[in-house]
C-alpha cells in the first residue's frame, strides 16, 4: 500500500498515583561539607639514652629487634 502512511496514535501522558499520599515521601538531602579538622602536629618524645645508634653495624636480626 504504498500512498499511505500508517496513522500513529498519541501516547497518554503518564499520571501521577492516587494511592500513594505525596506526604509519604521525605525529600533526599545531602549533608553540607564540613571542613577539615586542624590538629597540631604531636610532639615527637625525644630520649636521650646516651647511645648512638648506627644502622651500618647492626644485622637485619637486630633491626627488627629494635623496631618492635
């Protein structure tokens, strides 16, 4: 059939629903940024054991030993 063109009918606009109460629904907010906490820096405790420490003369043994 070619004079023709096929009739399109129109699509409904969608409704909103009835059966939900619109009070049902609480709105979505974000959290408003907060800024970044400023803290001082911590003081390094400082020893003084009368020993120096030289890493050159330790072994991989002893190096752990200490840091733990």
């Amino acid at each position: 059939m070619p004079g023709r063109p096929p009739q399109l009918r129109p699509v409904p606009k969608p409704q909103p629903r009835t059966d939900i109460p619109t009070s049902a629904v609480a709105p979505f907010v974000l959290p408003s940024l907060r800024p970044a906490a400023v803290a001082p820096a911590p003081e390094p405790d400082i020893v003084d054991d009368g020993q120096e420490l030289v890493l050159e003369d330790l072994t991989r043994e002893q190096v752990r030993d200490w840091r733990v």
